[in-house]
C-alpha cells in the first residue's frame, strides 16, 4: 500500500507529488499518469506566460497564489537550470470604452500588489512601434517559459527524492475504505493508497465522480487556437502584448505571445470543444458531448455568453475575423502572417447554474482530495498550489 497517490502527471500534480514528497521523505507516494508520458494535456499547451497576477478578484486564491506562484517559478527555474525570460507584457486599450476597463484593471492591480506602471499613447509607441493603441498597463515582472519542461523536471526531482511515476496508468475506479482507497488502473492492476490526490485537469469532475463526490459543477473544455508568426517577424514586439480582457470572462483574449524558442503566437481564442483531450478542429467524442448537452449549466453559461461565443466561433473559421483582432492593436500582421500552431483546450469548471467559477477549487473526502477547477494561472501557481495541497492534506492527516 502507498502512503498517497497522485493522479495527473501535469504540472499541478507533479508539483504536489514534488513537494510532498520532500515534506514526508519516509512516505511511498505513486503518480498515475495515464497518457504515455508527462504533461501532456493544458500543462504542455498553453502560452508559457508566467503571470504577473493583475486580473484576479483581490482575497482570491488565484490572485494570492499567482503572486506568489511568480516567485517560486523563476526560483525554480533558476535552481534547476531552466530557460525564462522577464520579457514583460503590455495590455493595450485601443477605444475609450476599453481605456475606462483598463484603469479598473490598473486599480485592480495596485490592490493586488502588483507592480505596474500606466504608460500614455506616446509612451506606447516609444515602447513599442510596432503596437497601436490609446494606452497600456506595463507589468514588468510578466515572464515567459516552457511549463512542460518545468513540469518534467519536478518529475525528475520527485523521482530523485524516492518517489514513483506510473505511466500509461488510467485510473478507472476508485473505492474509499475506512483505512484507504482502492484504485483500480487499466493495466488491470488494483493499488491501495492511505490519501488519494487527484490533479486530473480535463478530467477532474469525472474522477470526483468516481469517488461519489456530490459536484454542483462540470468541466467545460474550450477550446485556445492559436496561430505562429513567421521566423521574420520573431522580432515585432519587445514585450507580450495583451488586448483589455472582455469582462466577467475567464480567458484574457488574443494576444501576441513571445515563446521561450523565440517564435511569437498569436492567441488564443475561446471556441467552444467537443473533445476534452482532442487537440484537432474536427475531434469530436460522443462522450464529452453528451455529458455537456446533458448538464444544465452547459446550456446556461452558452446562453449566458452566446454574443460572444458566436463571435469566436466565426473568427476560429474566418481567419480575416481572427486577424481583425490582432491588428486592432498590431496592424502590420497581416493574413499570410498567420501560420499553424498547435490549439490547447482549457478545462474550466462551469456550475449547474452557468456560473464559471473563476477560482481555484478543491473538493475533499475524509481520505482524499480533489483539484476541481485549476485554470490558468495554475501553471503559474503551480508550486503553491502544491504547497497549499500539502498543507490540507498534511493537517487532514496529521493524526494518523
Ligand atoms: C490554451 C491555454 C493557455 C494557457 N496559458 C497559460 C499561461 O500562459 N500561464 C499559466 O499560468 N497558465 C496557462 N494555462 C493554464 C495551465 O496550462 C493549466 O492551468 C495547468 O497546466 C493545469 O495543470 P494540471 O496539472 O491541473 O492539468 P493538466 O496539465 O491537464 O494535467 C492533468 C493530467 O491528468 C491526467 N489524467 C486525467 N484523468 C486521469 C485518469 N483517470 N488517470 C490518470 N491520469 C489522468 C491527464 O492525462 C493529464 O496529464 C493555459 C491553458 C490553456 C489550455
């Protein structure tokens, strides 16, 4: 029998297995990976943006471990050898209406502790040439980096330190006892765990399922298309370049990434996904579907956001609708700029009365707990994240 079990090899999980190993080194702790190997779902598609920390509701876990989430990134980029980059970001208000949101943005960051500065139509430019727009928030602390291979070093780290790594390990049922829980895998094999961790992303509402877990939520997936600018254009921009988010949404709008490989994206977008794992336009699986159409709230949060969903829909297959939205504040970029790049989906959690829950949120059994909602920037955050998993668990436990 394990001491804990972690299910997910993204980088929540490795972190967690990471760090709780190094609190508990005498305990045997296990991570079940399903896929063939790590961070192979939102963990190794995403921007590579390690976020400031502006956006968040202030008191709110996400805004207090992004910030921290900052530090211990680039600490343990530093310590373990990883490329980042501080290359800041700029958020460009291109209309009045749009400058009026950023300046509540700009409060919101002073009040999140954020160090920001507030640059005017000239300063943009000065600041960037290449960019348009009325005014810009400055975050210089915004950083890049690759969070699949921060999250394969974790792993290295834990196994290091004594701990074990399951591969090709899907975990299909899971029973709780009075003494652990009983895991069953598709390798056929059953293991039993003191305390079960479950860090499963995309799949984190059907694993609470799995243990009974009453969930007032599901995990939506949507879909982030981006595209790649050519090698010439590497060069347009100094910082990342994000557009004033649309309000009450979680996701932060098409923005001009600069990449830890030196290539620039464009993106992502937001359409709606008909596969929680399938990465191509067309995927499609009958499944996440029909768990979707049969969740009230799926049908809410459409209604809810039907404007603009319709809207991101049209310009995921209109690239001119697409383009339109990068040169409202980059106009050199133009259609032949636009070059494939691999999409990521999201895994956001959206309750039975279409609220998206924009927090992180986590769900307990007497012997397990679950990350139910770790959207962005929980690759950002990753490290407390953990730290905080240790510390439920560890306190939950500390009489056993
Ligand atoms: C398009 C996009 C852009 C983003 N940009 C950023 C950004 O710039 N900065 C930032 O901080 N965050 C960003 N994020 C968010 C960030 O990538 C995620 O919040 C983070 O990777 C979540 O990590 P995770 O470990 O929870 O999930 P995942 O990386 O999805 O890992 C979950 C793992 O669990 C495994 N699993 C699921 N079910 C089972 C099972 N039954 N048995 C065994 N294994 C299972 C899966 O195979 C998977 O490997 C972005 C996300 C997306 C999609």
């Amino acid at each position: 029998m394990y001491d804990y079990a972690v299910i997910g090899g993204g980088i929540v999980g490795l972190s967690t297995a990471w760090q709780l190993r190094q609190r508990q080194p005498g305990k045997s702790i296990v991570v079940l990976e399903k896929e063939g190997h790590l961070a192979a779902h939102q963990t190794g598609h995403n921007s590579g943006v390690i976020h400031a920390g502006i956006y968040y509701e202030p008191g709110s876990l996400k805004a207090k471990l992004c910030r921290r989430g900052v530090q211990s990134t680039l600490r343990f980029c530093k310590d373990n050898d990883i490329h980042f980059e501080q290359c800041g970001k700029l958020i460009v208000a291109t209309t009045r209406q749009e400058h009026e949101r950023m300046l509540e943005l700009h409060q919101r960051a002073l009040e999140n502790g954020i160090d920001v500065e507030l640059l005017d139509e000239a300063q943009l430019r000065i600041t960037e040439p290449n960019i348009t727009g009325i005014g810009a928030i400055l975050s210089g602390t915004t950083g890049i980096v690759d969070f699949a291979a921060v999250a394969r070093t974790m792993a290295a780290r834990f196994v290091d330190l004594g701990g074990e790594i399951l591969t090709g390990t899907e975990v299909l049922d899971l029973v709780e006892s009075r003494d652990c829980v009983t895991i069953t895998t598709t390798a056929g094999n059953t293991l039993e765990a003191g305390c079960l961790i479950a860090c499963a992303g995309l799949m984190a509402d059907r694993v609470a399922q799995l243990m009974d877990i009453d969930i007032d939520f599901r995990i939506v997936p949507y879909r982030g298309e981006y595209y790649r600018l050519p090698e010439a254009q590497a060069g347009i921009v100094r910082h990342l370049i994000y557009p004033v988010p649309e309000p009450g949404l979680p996701f932060l709008g098409v923005h001009l990434t600069r990449m830890i490989d030196g290539s620039v994206t464009v993106g992502p977008n937001a359409v709606q996904g008909w596969k929680r794992e399938g990465y191509g336009r067309l995927n499609f699986s009958v499944k996440d579907v029909w768990d979707m159409l049969s969740f009230p709230g799926f049908w809410r949060v459409t209604a809810d956001n039907l404007a603009v969903g319709l809207a991101e829909y049209r310009n995921s297959l209109w690239k001119p609708g697409y383009l339109k939205r990068v040169q409202k504040y980059c106009p050199s970029v133009q259609l032949a700029d636009l070059q494939p790049h691999p999409a990521g989906i999201r895994a956001q959690a959206v309750m039975r009365d279409g609220t998206l829950i924009h927090d992180f949120l986590f769900a307990e059994t007497s012997r397990s707990l679950h990350v139910c909602n770790a959207p962005s920037p929980a690759a950002t955050s990753a490290i407390p994240i953990g730290e905080h998993i240790c510390d439920t668990i560890l306190d939950k436990f500390r009489h056993d």
